[in-house]
C-alpha cells in the first residue's frame, strides 16, 4: 500500500504552500486537521518492556478513533496478476455508484480493504450483487479490527459450473440449486431423477484455484523449496524469497537454496533476484538447480555422432551475462570447424582394411568390425568378432589383431590398415603393441610383405562402426565374416570363392 493510499482517505483539506506538488495535503496536515492540535512527547504514554522486547500502551482515545474511522470497511480478494488494481478500482467505483469517497487498499494476499465513509453505501455494497470485476467474482467479508493477510485461511473458493445439455424445463431456480447441492466435491456427472425417469448429466467446470494438501488452503500449492533447521540452533532469518528460491541468513553468512524454471523467460526473474542478493557483499553460498546448461559437459545422452547436433547452447545472451556477472566458473565451447576429407584408394594389389571397435561401458560388452577393400575400392571381405566383457582399448587391439590373423589365412601379402582410434594405431606403428597382445603381434607383423598404418576420422569410418555393433550381440569369441568375388583379377589376393560361416 502506497502512501498516497493511506492519505486519500482521509477528508481533504485546503491546500496550502506545505501541500505536496501535485495538490493532495499531506499526512501532517489531515491529521492535524482532524485532530486540530499538534500532539507533545508529554501527552503520550511511557514505554515499558515484557522480558526482552519493549512495549507500548496505545492511548484509548486514538485508539477508539481509527476504530470508529474504519467502522465501515469490508474487504475483499482478487487475484491481481490477471487485473491491475488500478482498473479494478475504476470498474468497482462504476458499479457501485456510492454517495460518498471509497477507497480500494492493496493489503497483501490478495486482500483489498475496501474503506467507506458511511453505513448507506457499506450495505448497498453488501447486500446488492454479485459483483464481478475483471472476470473475477467479488467475495466480500467483513472487516475486523485485528484483520492479517497472512492469518487468513481459505479451505474454499467460488466456481463457475456448467450442466451441458441441460434442457430448458430444468431452468428454474430451486432446480438448479437442487444440482447445485451434489457439486460438493465437483463430479464429471450426476444422476438427476425425475418422474419420466432418470438421465445422466455432464457437468463441466472451469479450473480451480491452487489448492496445498498440507495445510488444506486455497490459494497455493506445497512448496518445492523448505528450509528446515535442527532444534536448539539459532532460528535463521529469511532474506528474500520466491517460487525459484529462497535466501536465508546464518551466523553472518548468505544461504540460497534454488530451483530454476524450465523456460528461460521465467528464470530471468531469477537472475534478477540473484543479482540484488550478490549486491549485499556478504559470504554467499548459492545451492540448488539452476536448470541452466553452460557447458557441452552437462549434456546427458549425447552418445552417438548423429547427436552432435545437441552441442549447442540453449542459453541466450542475457542468461550467460548474468552468470558471468556472479562470477561462476563456466567453461566455453570450441567454435566448431569444417574440414574437407578425400578417400584415398590402396595401392595396386594392396588390401586395405578398414577396422572399429565399440564397447558399452569400461568395460563393457564389446565388439569389432573389419572392412576389407580392393585397390579398386570394392568391398571384399566383412568380419564382425564378440569380444566379450572388454574395455575400449582392449577391443581396439583385438580388432587388429583379429584382423591381421584373418588375412593372413587367405594369404593377403600387402597391408593398409586404417581406422579411427590413433592412439592403438600409433602403438602398432611403432611396433609398441600392449602387453596382451604383445606375443599374438610379434608372431604374425612377419606374415605380410608390407604393412602400414594410417588414421582417419569417425565420420570416414562409419561403415565398420556398425558392423562393431552388430558384433555385440555376438557371444565372446565368436566370429561371422563374409568374403564376396569381384568379376577383376585378384590373383596375388589369394581370393578363390564366396564363403559365408559362421565360427
């Protein structure tokens, strides 16, 4: 409630050089005009204490005038997120049409004291309606003296409701007051009983108000945020708080508890708030869930190349100042790049064998898959081998071993192998196999008369990657490979028919 509130309504006063600019006198002035003598530090009452806060005895006479000066008020509830007071005032004032001055006081909650100055319009208001502003039906409820907001418990609310289909034979008062008295709570139908028999009838009604389960209110809903205490602790003393979240202090020290909204139109009230609470310049510990990504690490279920697409931050600018602006750590994603990339075939009468492993886990169940190609760049072998319970990089060495093995039993002479973990193909080239497979290396490197290793990126080696996980539905140790014939020459490739078998 605004201070022009409390003064206008009060009587008006002529003006003088001490009114306020814009015409209204001030609140010095009505009260002296209303009590017509100023008031001494003698005539009031002394100050006394009740244990360890101190207390005051409110003169009887003052305190029988500001009864008397309310006397008449009622007071009311509307939500004013869905209408300004400004505009509901002005409606009320043109509906009512009272005699004398009446003001509508914002006092929290919701709850707007209506001050009247006279019986007559206090009853017209009362007894006349109902009254409906802003779509909002008017429940008035007398004023009393020890009137709070938040003392005020509402276990139940107005609602319209709809009886579809009703015919019009049943359009009369104590009918419909009659179907009035089954809507406690409100159902989906109610059976209605007359003497050409019985029907059923839909009932339809518009959406209610919030209601908390805990405290059995309308008004609002349990809370997501709590802040509870051990007993015998010093009770903290609560800072600021909203739907997103609550700021308390203990011992000097700031303590945020928060959970952010989804949208992000709805978190910058948020931020808004986080920000008048870093101005304070006080040790600040800000917990919770922002539901806020700043980074491509928060990303949860971006497995697969085809996901890459979810490496975009879904942030905008104003989000992102903000969290700079409190100072948290946040870690900026590289701009990506586009490279071009050509696919090189092998050499005349050389093989080249493109290989991938994928494991689910580490470890895993794992798997790997081998790719084989002609000088010409024709497919012709594909192997798929279950590796078991293995972690990457074993299965990333198995997949070249495997591989040599494989060819050197069809008595394939010259060898490129390509694939797209570097780190197992830089080991092998510099003939620094793991210690696992370091004796099945040093047996078959002398099978081949010649043999290189190159790496390529993921996207260049997509095929053997799905023949990897193929092969994990393959129990450990088994092998399915296929060898297809090209109508060329491949004598020195030893290639001689078409085998499919399974191992």
């Amino acid at each position: 409630m605004d201070l022009w509130e409390i003064e206008s309504a009060f009587p008006r006063v002529p003006t003088n050089s001490n009114s306020a600019p814009n015409g209204a006198p001030s609140y010095a002035e009505m009260a002296k005009e209303s009590e017509g003598q100023s008031c001494s530090l003698e005539q009031l009452p002394t100050p006394g204490r009740r244990g360890d806060f101190p207390s005051i005895k409110v003169p009887i006479e003052a305190h029988k005038r500001g009864l008397n000066r309310n006397r008449y008020n009622l007071v009311c509830r509307l939500d004013l997120q869905k209408i300004l007071i400004v505009k509901a005032r002005a409606q009320a004032i043109d509906f009512w049409k009272l005699k004398r001055f009446c003001r509508l006081i914002p006092v929290g909650k919701g709850y707007i004291r209506i001050f009247l100055g006279n019986e007559e319009d206090r009853n017209k208001i009362w007894s006349a309606g109902p009254w409906v502003i802003g779509k909002q039906l008017l429940r008035l409820s007398p004023w009393s003296p020890f009137f709070d907001p938040e003392m005020q418990k509402n276990s139940d609310a107005f609602v319209w409701v709809k009886f579809l289909g009703l015919g019009v034979k049943f359009w009369e008062v104590k009918t419909l007051m009659s179907l009035g008295r089954t809507l406690v709570p409100v159902p989906k139908k109610i059976m209605v009983d007359v003497d050409e028999g019985d029907f059923w009838q839909r009932v339809e009604h518009e959406s209610t108000l919030k209601f908390c389960s805990h405290c059995k209110i309308i008004g609002y809903t349990l809370g997501n945020l709590w802040c509870l205490w051990q007993i015998g602790l010093q009770d903290p003393l609560l800072v600021t708080g909203s739907p997103q979240q609550i700021t308390i202090t203990y011992d000097g020290i700031l303590i945020s508890t928060i959970h952010g909204m989804v949208t992000t139109s709805a978190r910058r009230v948020l931020w808004v708030d986080m920000a008048n609470i870093a101005a304070l310049y006080l040790l600040w510990l800000a917990i919770g869930d922002f539901n806020c990504i700043r980074n491509w690490d928060e990303w949860s279920g971006v497995k697969e190349a085809a996901n890459l697409s979810a490496n975009s931050m879904s942030n905008n600018c104003f989000d992102l100042a903000i969290v700079v602006a409190l100072g948290i750590p946040i870690k900026a994603r590289p701009l990506p790049h586009v490279q071009s990339c050509t696919w090189a075939l092998p050499w005349f009468q050389e093989v080249m064998i493109n290989m991938g492993a994928v494991a689910m886990g580490s470890p895993g169940i794992a798997g790997t898959g081998v790719v084989t190609r002609n000088h010409c760049g024709e497919v012709i072998g594909v192997l798929s081998h279950g590796v078991g319970i293995k972690t990457l990089f074993y299965s990333e060495c198995e997949a070249v071993i495997g591989a040599l093995f494989w060819v050197a039993q069809r008595s394939w002479k010259n060898i490129w192998i390509e694939a797209n973990f570097q780190s197992t193909i830089t080991s092998f080239a510099r003939n620094q196999a793991s210690w696992p497979h370091r004796a099945r290396w040093n047996r078959i490197k002398n099978s081949f008369e010649t043999l290189r290793f190159t790496h390529c990126w993921k996207e260049a080696n997509f095929s053997v990657i799905q023949v990897a996980k193929r092969s994990r539905y393959l129990s450990a140790d088994c092998k399915e490979y296929t060898l297809l014939e090209i109508g060329i020459s491949l004598g020195n490739l030893g290639f001689t028919d078409n085998i499919v078998s399974i191992l």
